[in-house]
C-alpha cells in the first residue's frame, strides 16, 4: 500500500447544506469527506463503500449543479 494521501482544496458550501465547506482526502481506495462547519464533521468510506457510491452517481446520471 501506497499510504499516499491526497487533499481537494476546500469546497464551498451553500444555504442548503448549512454553508459548509468540505475537503476530500484519498488514500489507499478510502474516501474521507470532512465538513467544516460550526462543528466538525467526517465521514471516511471504504473502498467498496466508494465503489457503491461511484454506481449510484452513475445510475442517477451526472449530478447537475446549481
């Protein structure tokens, strides 16, 4: 394993989602997603968990945004 790990910039948020920035990091096929609001917030996916992530977006079409 590589345990190399990559960072997004951080990601504004909108009114919808309470204006919370996130930051996406990657390593070794785990996902996390951090949220940076009034608290912190994070969620890490394994890779079968992103694997079925990936399936949904695809069968849902490309997320449109707005």
């Amino acid at each position: 394993m590589s345990r190399t790990t990559r960072y997004s910039e951080k990601i504004s948020g909108t009114e919808r989602n309470w204006v919370g920035d996130v930051r996406f990091d990657h390593t070794d096929g785990y996902l996390g997603i951090t949220q940076f609001n009034e608290s912190l917030d994070r969620v890490l996916l394994s890779p079968h968990q992103v694997k079925g992530l990936l399936e949904f977006l695809n069968v849902r079409g490309k997320l449109k945004s707005t």
